[in-house]
C-alpha cells in the first residue's frame, strides 16, 4: 500500500508542495536502511549523492537501470533543497522521482531530500533539481506518523 502526503498540491506557478510519500513493503527488503537525517541540516555548497532509475537525458529512452550521481546543494529552503549537477552524466531526469538526495553526516549517508522536479527538460549539466526537504515539519512530521519504522538520525 501508499500513502500520499495529505497535503500534497501543484501551485498555480506549477510548484509541487508536500510531494512525498510512504510506500509499505509487504516484506522488508534485503539491506540496510538509510537513516532520516532529522537533527543535523543539509548546508549550500556541500556535496550530495543522487540515485535513481530514470532516463540519462531528456529525450533519452533508457529508463530503467540504477544509476548514482553527484550533486552540490545550492541552497537549503525550509521546504525544499535546490541541487545543481556537477558531473557530467549525473543529473536528475524524467523517471528519478521520489529518488534520495544523500549527504555523508558522522560519517554514513543519511537521507536529506527526496527528487522533486527539475527545472530543465534536457536533464543536462548545470540544470537545478528540486528536492524535497525532508526536515521540513511537515514532511517528517508526515514520515513520523506513517513510517514508524523508519530510522532517523
């Protein structure tokens, strides 16, 4: 099952709010789960890790294959985190939502941010991603309440 974030909405300027969600295994997955960072904030210009399955450019037919990158979190916002690419090949694209934005904090990874949107269509270098700020209260008030066991950090 799902669960959607209650307040989930598109602005009038095509914005996504709350776009996050809870999906429940039936079983639990063979590794180990990242933790939640809920007590230490992602900074600007501190290098984040990206992960998805989707497309490698905007016009692209190659979905479908786990691929990680690098970004560099450009600003922080009580709501959202701006990403920018900084490699070549490692953009956010088309089919990499809900994909994480990881930081290294005492060490391990830790989840910061979930891909949004992305401001571009090409999906090219130096494009900005939206990600979701998951320390915004009502994100992680929202991963709290339906993610129990969830680990946070």
């Amino acid at each position: 099952s799902w669960v959607v974030h209650p307040e989930y909405a598109v602005t009038g300027s095509g914005r996504l709010v709350n776009d996050i969600g809870v999906v429940n295994m039936v079983s639990s997955l063979p590794m180990t789960p990242i933790p939640i960072a809920a007590s230490s904030a992602p900074r600007d210009g501190q290098k984040a890790t990206v992960a998805g399955f989707g497309l490698t450019a905007g016009n692209a037919s190659d979905a479908g294959v786990l691929r990680i990158g690098a970004m560099v979190i450009a600003s922080v916002e009580p709501e959202l985190i701006v990403g920018v690419s900084q490699d070549c090949n490692s953009n956010t694209c088309f089919g990499d939502s809900g994909g994480p934005l990881l930081v290294q904090q005492n060490g391990q990874a830790n989840l910061v941010g979930t891909t949004s949107y992305g401001n571009g269509r090409n999906c090219a270098l130096g494009e900005t991603t939206i990600y979701m700020n998951l320390q915004s209260s009502k994100l992680i008030g929202f991963l709290r309440g339906t993610a129990p066991g969830a680990q946070y950090n």
